[in-house]
C-alpha cells in the first residue's frame, strides 16, 4: 500500500502525486494517508488526479483514513463524492 509522508503541500505535491501515480501504475489500489499530517488544496488535487489515474486503469482507489485536516479540505471543495470519501468527519463515526 502506497503511504505518502507527512506533508502534501505544493512544496512536495508534484513528487508525491508522481510517487502515487507510479504506484496505481503497478496495480497499487489503496493508499494509507493516516500519517499525513500537513495539508493545502494542493493535497486535493493530488487525491483527484490519483483517484482519475486508478480509474483510467480500472482500479477502485480506496483511500485510508483522511487525517481531519484533508477531511475538511475534501468537504470545503465539494470532493467526497469524487474521491469515495464520507463527507464529514462525523459520517466516519456512525
């Protein structure tokens, strides 16, 4: 499984959306985000253009769980539905 560090900013963003990419390229199809701990928008569009490329081979892309801050970015931009999110945090708890 495919483990991202603990920052997605747009410092890393094109390294780390590479990383991932080259994973869901071997067959890779989750990605553990429980470590990721700083986030920007740039985290987002990383998670989309995953979530597209696992798509573009046939993979169902399952994201671990989304640390609260990219959980509330994910909400704020309207993504859940596109990335197979819950739309809140409390969706997560029930």
């Amino acid at each position: 499984m495919f483990k991202p560090g603990t920052t997605l900013t747009a410092d890393n963003a094109s390294a780390t959306l590479a990383a991932g990419l080259q994973a869901i390229a071997g067959g890779q199809s989750a990605i553990d985000l429980s470590g990721v701990a700083t986030v920007d928008s740039s985290a987002v569009a990383t998670l989309l253009a995953w979530q597209r490329a696992a798509r573009q081979k046939g993979l169902a892309l399952q994201f671990g769980p989304l640390p609260a801050n990219l959980q509330s970015l994910v909400d704020l931009y309207g993504a859940a539905s596109l990335l197979g999110a819950p739309t809140s945090a409390s969706d997560r708890h029930h």
